[in-house]
C-alpha cells in the first residue's frame, strides 16, 4: 500500500539555520516524489520532484532533496532559512497522476 | 499563465444544506482533481477526471458528493447534504498528458459547517 510518513508536525528554526524535513515513503513501484509548500490560506506550491536520474534534485527557493532508495526517504533540505519559509510543508508520492500526501510538517521561523 | 480557479474562496452553511465548488483548470490540462484537505491533515483526492471521464473515484462519498466535468474543462463538486465531518477545504488541480508533469492547485475553497 502507498504511504507517506511526515515524522516531524512542526518544527521551529532560526532564521539562517540550516532546515531539513523528513519524508520516508512506502510505494510498490518506483516512486514520482514531490514537495509542495502551502502558505495559509493558499493552495499548495510545487517546491521540487523527482522522477528518475540523478537523486539530488533542485527546488525552487533555494530548496533540494535526495532520493534515498534503500532508505525509502526523499527528505528536504536548505541550507539557511528565510523567514518567508515558514509555512506548512507537504511531502507526496505516487504515480504521475495519483499522489498520496503525508500529514505535512508545520515550520515556524524565529528571528 | 493562468493557475487554477476556484470558486468561491470561503463558505459557511449549516448541516444538511447543500453546496457547490467550481473549478478551471489551467487551459489545455486534461487531467483533473479534486481533493478534501481536513485541519491538521494532508489533501486526500476525492477524484480525478480525464477529459470528461471519470478515473478513479474510489475515495468519494457517493451518498452524498457528487462531481461533474461535462465539457471536459471546468468542473463542479457538490456536496448534498452536509454533514459536519465535511468541514475542509476542497482543493482542485489539473495536469497535462504528459505523465512528467506535476500537478498544480489552486487556491482552494475552505467550508465550514455549521
């Protein structure tokens, strides 16, 4: 069965630190990854996917994540947080038209 | 170019009522989605139209919601009649064809029942 585990509800981080957010996955097939960013009160934003090639993908916002096959994980990754980034966090699998999407992290952004 | 439209952005009705969500999907995406996002939780899709035809509607209370896409663009999901569990906001994306293309949101509707 196709799941998705979000470990983390929220995290806090400093403006500046370095971020990073936990995906791990269950898919019977190879996996299509994404992250999605949600501002409240907004729908959600594509931040980065992967499909196949290289395991290190590049977002938007200065995001990025890496495909752990044998880990079963696709976590998310910036290396200094804006303020602009708190927001709640959204990871996904699936097939390219069905997605199942975890329970999201909440990052709150402190100065 | 355009995201996806949805409409309207908030509404309030009481329990037993019925209500209706349209969305326009970006022009040219043949594939679209409907998704209930409850408080706390991830979006779940409710259903997914190619075209005017129905993909996968597995997840759908068919009892009591209903949804439409009759000229293959813009769709409505109804809901007849409420029941407080559907206090959400119901989120519409489409994709293109091409299975390496994501799928986009809008901005979603968020209901609250009374």
């Amino acid at each position: 069965a196709q799941s998705v585990t979000q470990p983390d509800i929220h995290i806090t981080v400093s403006e500046g630190a370095s971020l990073e957010l936990r995906c791990n996955y269950s898919y019977g097939a190879t996996p299509y990854l994404f992250w999605y960013v949600q501002s409240p009160g907004q729908g959600l934003q594509l931040l980065l996917k992967y499909f196949s090639g290289d395991t290190l993908v590049q977002g938007i916002k200065g995001f990025e994540a890496e495909f752990k096959r044998s880990q079963s994980s696709f976590n998310l990754r910036k290396p200094s947080v804006h303020w602009s980034d708190a927001a709640e966090y959204f990871c996904a699998v699936g097939g390219a038209n069905n997605l199942f999407f975890g329970t999201g992290t909440r990052l709150t952004v402190i100065p | 170019e355009a995201g996806v439209a949805q409409s309207p952005r908030y509404k309030i009705i009481e329990k037993r009522q019925s209500v209706a969500f349209w969305c326009n999907p970006i022009s040219g995406h043949a594939t679209l989605y409907w998704y209930q996002q409850i408080l706390g939780q991830g979006p779940k899709l409710l259903i997914q139209f190619q075209n005017n035809g129905v993909v996968d509607d597995s997840q759908l209370p068919k009892d009591r919601f209903s949804a439409e896409r009759l000229k293959g663009v813009d769709s409505t999901l109804k809901i007849q009649p409420a029941k407080l569990e559907d206090s959400a906001v119901y989120l519409c994306a489409s994709s293109s064809r091409d299975r390496n293309q994501p799928q986009h949101f809008g901005d979603g509707t968020r209901l609250s029942i009374l």
